[in-house]
C-alpha cells in the first residue's frame, strides 16, 4: 500500500516562500513588504525567474487560443549572455555616443 502515498516534493525555503507569497497575491491579501520580498526572490533566483517568465510568456501569447501547442515544454529561453570587458567598453560608448530624436529616429555619431 506504500505505493499510493503523494511523491515528496524538495523545496528550497526561498521556492516554498515564493509559493506563499505567490498564494498571498493572488488572494489580494499580500502587503507591501509581502511585494517587495517576492521581487527579490524572483530577482535573485534563476530557476524561480525562468518559471514566472514561462508562465507570463505563455500566458500572452497563446491567451486567445483554446489549444495550446502540441509541447510547450520545448520553449526555451535564453538566458542573458554576459559581457566581457571590451564588450562592456565598446557598448558604454555606442549608448554614450548615440542620439534619439523625438520622431524616434536613432543618429550613431560614431
């Protein structure tokens, strides 16, 4: 009979926080500092990140069909790749010497 018992589930304490506050908002019981902490979870974790940007993009962009996609889990997001220095350099200085016009027009003075 041992085989019908739920499967455990690990949880880090900031996943089983992020559910609690995440339950928090839905309810609209959540405070301010309820907020603010379940923004720096979300900021701070990347695994925690990767889920809710999963769920938001999925959301949107298949709101209006009644069928979603045959395998959703094949959706991957990149995460961002980081710089080296000169990349860093070279970046500062195009947005340093880059101009935007009010008709949105971008001028490169490079």
């Amino acid at each position: 009979m041992g085989y019908f018992r739920k499967k455990l589930e690990r949880r880090t304490y900031s996943q089983d926080r992020y559910y609690i506050l995440i339950k928090r908002q839905k309810e609209g019981t959540a405070s301010l500092n309820d907020l603010t902490e379940l923004d720096e979870i979300i900021n701070r974790l990347p695994d925690i990140r990767e889920k809710v940007l999963r769920e938001n993009f999925y959301e949107e962009e298949h709101e209006d069909q009644s069928i979603p996609p045959a395998n959703p889990t094949t959706d991957h997001l990149l995460s961002p790749k980081r710089k080296n220095l000169p990349e860093i350099i070279r970046s500062f200085f195009h947005r340093l010497f880059t101009v935007h016009e009010a008709d949105n027009n971008i001028i490169s003075l490079l």
